[in-house]
C-alpha cells in the first residue's frame, strides 16, 4: 500500500507527525487512527488494522501524538485534552485533502482522546475505542503517585503495561474523572467498543462504563484472552476483522465501476504479514476473505488455501448452474450441496490426457435434495457440467502477466 508521512501544525505552533497509508485501488473514505500514548511508533494492531482497512479502500492517517517517536521512547507531555485539539487538527489537515475521515480509531488513551475530539469532527459517521479508559486517571492506576517524586523539571515516570513515558502535574489535571461522560452524551456517533476481559492495565469496567454512557447505534465486543497492546497476531487480526465489519456496516461504501475488461471488477490480493502467508483477498469494499497455508506448509491456517478457493470457485458456480435451470423448469428442488476434493494424478490416469506429466483432478459430489424423479436428477448432474467455472478449468485458459511498478 502506498504510504505518506506527514507533518502539519499542531496546537500553540507544534509540529505534528502522521503517517498516511493509502489504498491500492479506488480511495472511498478515510479513517483517522490515534495510538495508545505509549506504543511503539508502528504497533502489530495498528499495522493489521491499517492493511485490512485500506484493502477495502479506506485510507488511514495514523496519528502520532506531540512528543512521540523520541528516540529515548519516552513521551514529554502527552497531555490529555490537549490532544483531543491535535486530533480536530489531523481530521482538518486531511480535510483539506479532500478526505475528510468519516472512520475515529482510538487505541487505550488514543481512544480516550478520540471519545473527547469526535463530537467535533464533523465528517465523523463512526468511532471505535480499543481497550480505551472511561477514567484515563485509572489506566495505569497511579499516575497521581508517581507524580510524588518528580525530577528537577518536575515530571515524573508513568508506566503503562510494558511501556513508560512522562507526564506532569498538567497531564494530571486533564485526566480528571467525569469528562469522558459529558463528551460522550454529545457524541452522536455510531461506536464500537472493545476490550480484552482480562487487560491488566484498563480493566474491563472501563468499557462497561463507556458503553453504559454512549447513545445508541452502540456495539460491545469483547477480546477474551487478548493483552492491553494486542500483541498476539492471532488478537490483532480479530480486532482488524471485527472493525472492518464495522466499517462495510456503518460507513457509505460504494465501490466504483468496474474498469474495462474486468466485468466483475478487480479482485485484489494483499499480503497481511510477510513473515508468514495471510493474504487479504477483497473483491470490492464489502467482500472479503483470509488465503493462507496449513501450518505444515509454514502458514498459520486462518484462511482456506489457493487450491480450496479453486474448489470452492467450481463448487459455488456448479450450485448456481444447478439451481439457475431447475428454477427455469420449476423443478422441485429443496437443496443442492456440492463437495469438491482436489489432487495430483498422472496423465495416464486421465482417460482424456495423453502426457505422462502430472494433472489436476477436480472431483465433485453433488447432493440434489427434493421431490425429483430420476429424469430430473439425471439433467441437473448433466447441467453441473455445463458451469462456466468447470468450462473455464476444463479448457485451456490464458493468464497475463505484468508488473504494476
């Protein structure tokens, strides 16, 4: 995916950093992305939300607060209602853009902030909070004590899970119970709330407390087992997967006309993590798969196959065939099931071959259901035969080839 950094300017003059991941097809809206304070400068979740997002086309401005990526990693300053501001300014700077987000992520403090800033944008339809505070002062649960033992410029060291950062007596001031509640009353917004039952660091009642406080349209999902951070692949991809959903459901997003020569649009494949072999296969915004490999082959199992989208492609067309005619006859059929196994056999197995090479060998079982005699079934197993996939399989097709850069 094409990828931006941006800086514009922030409150009182400050220089503000973001980066802006960009779709590789069509660009329908954007998403606006606030970290947690105290992540690293490019998270796995982040990461994974940002591919699954832009390969529906939904561009993502992931926002870094004021002081983020020093490299002492640690944060001067992360004052909390001040960076409600900091995020109006990144929703005006891709305003002007024309691409005004229409999409609020917030993850920990980030959504905290992003509850305060979304009564202000605008072009706002919905929010989401991950793992987000209903009280910032208890999501590490003694930011007021560490405050105690200030350094000579008086801040003092916070930790929140793994991850420190510094904060002053001002920071403290923002974060004061009661302010999230009123914002929130305001919010008028679609939301989606997520939080792992077990995080350590916000604990689960903050997301009761924030649902509780939200008007409706509002959806509650939980994380069981995930970490404050969603850390673990496994995690981040039900996060990425969930929030997509969110999107296709509350967002406007029309896909373009398909572009000539490609009746049915473009189908695009991206990589979800190079380390492994999770790709995202998206047909369009609102229609997506994982593709992986067995974990035998090195892959992690999340997505059927490249062969078992084959099979499904010949068994899907070969039910619509099916159903299509028997509709034409009014024929009375209930069900129609169809199985589809895939192997390697020699040529000299195949009746119709006359190489010795190796051949692909597509075998299918379809279960006809209803009050059919057997004429009917006979022509309904001839018509199977007739799918434009099995035609396209059976015959020899052409497959072109160039690079996109």
């Amino acid at each position: 995916m094409p990828t931006e950094r941006l800086t514009y300017e922030g409150r009182a003059g400050t220089r503000l950093a973001a980066r802006l991941d960009l779709p590789d097809g069509p660009h329908l809206t954007t998403a606006l992305f606030a970290h947690c304070f105290s992540c690293s400068a490019d998270p796995l979740v982040a990461r994974r939300i940002t591919k699954r997002l832009t390969s529906m086309g939904i561009a993502v401005l992931r926002f870094d607060f004021t002081g983020l990526g020093h490299p002492s990693g640690e944060v001067e300053n992360p004052t909390f209602n001040a960076n409600a501001p900091d995020l109006k300014l990144a929703a005006d700077a891709l305003a002007q853009r024309a691409m005004a987000p229409s999409l609020l992520i917030g993850h920990s403090l980030g959504g905290a902030a992003l509850l305060c800033a979304g009564p202000w944008i605008a072009s706002a339809k919905a929010l989401v909070t991950i793992g987000a505070p209903f009280d910032p002062s208890h999501a590490d649960g003694n930011y007021a004590g560490a405050l105690e033992h200030p350094d000579d410029r008086g801040w003092a060291t916070v930790r929140l899970g793994a991850h420190r950062f510094r904060v002053d007596q001002a920071f403290i001031d923002d974060i004061a119970p009661g302010k999230l509640s009123q914002d929130l009353g305001k919010l008028n917004r679609a939301l989606l709330v997520l939080h792992a039952p077990r995080d350590a660091v916000v604990n689960i009642d903050n997301a009761t407390r924030i649902f509780a406080a939200a008007r409706h349209p509002k959806s509650f999902a939980t994380l069981d087992g995930a970490d404050h951070l969603i850390s673990d692949p496994g995690d981040a991809e039900t996060v990425a997967a969930t929030i997509a959903a969110f999107a296709a459901r509350t967002l406007d997003l029309r896909p373009p006309a398909p572009p000539p020569g490609a009746p049915e649009g473009v189908t695009r494949v991206t990589e979800a993590d190079p380390r492994g072999f999770l790709q995202d296969v998206n047909a369009g915004p609102l229609h997506h798969v994982l593709a992986d490999e067995p974990q035998a082959y090195g892959g992690t199992n999340r997505g059927m196959s490249p062969y078992q989208f084959l099979a499904a492609g010949l068994g899907a067309c070969t039910s619509m065939t099916v159903r299509l005619y028997a509709r034409r006859k009014g024929w009375p059929l209930a069900q129609v099931q169809v199985e589809v196994t895939h192997d390697k056999v020699h040529a000299q197995d195949c009746t119709h071959c006359s190489s010795t090479d190796k051949i692909d060998l597509f075998t299918r079982r379809v279960t006809l259901e209803g009050k059919l005699d057997a004429t009917q079934r006979a022509k309904l197993l001839e018509i199977a035969d007739r799918c434009p996939v099995h035609r396209t399989l059976s015959a020899s097709a052409r497959i072109e080839t160039e690079l996109a850069n």
